[in-house]
C-alpha cells in the first residue's frame, strides 16, 4: 500500500518552497522567487499556506529602507519534508 503524501506538501511551488529552505538556514522572498521562477503574488499565497501549517516561519522587516521577509524552516515542517521525501521514495521503489 502506498503511504500517504502531504497534500500541502504536493504543490510544486509548495515543495520548491520547502526544498530550497531545507537547505539553507533562512531565505529572503526575493531569494525564493528568482529560484523558484513564480510571481510575487502566487508565492505570497503559497509561503502564508505553508506559515499557516506551521511548516515555516516568516519574518518581515527591513533592510534599509526596503522591505524584507525571510522564510525559515521550522522544526515540523522539516519533519514533514522529511516524511514526504520518505513517501515518495516508498512510491519510486514500488
């Protein structure tokens, strides 16, 4: 029987999201979004989805006069990360 996937995880914006703040200690949006090729809009929407699971967390500030949000993994989203990649190797060695 195949193990169930993250549905929050499962998004291809959701999961590059992930991936990259998996390795890193933290990004920036701006970081993100050249990585990730997606808009502004859609990856505000997508980081909020992922903040409100509690999979990151985002903190918003300044450097200098710009504004800034910086994205970080949190332990349980690494856990879920985690747990989904497992899945799906289950999934590849079937």
């Amino acid at each position: 029987m195949f193990p169930k996937l993250d549905p929050l995880l499962h998004s291809e914006l959701r999961l590059a999201v992930m991936s990259i703040l998996a390795g890193v200690e933290s990004a920036d949006f701006s970081f993100i979004k050249k990585q990730t090729d997606a808009t502004s809009g859609n990856l505000s929407v997508q980081i909020d989805k992922l903040s409100a699971a509690g999979y990151i967390s985002v903190e918003k500030g300044f450097k200098g006069k710009m504004p800034c949000t910086t994205c970080r993994i949190t332990d349980a989203g690494r856990d879920a990360f985690d747990n989904y990649v497992k899945a799906l190797r289950e999934y590849l060695l079937q």
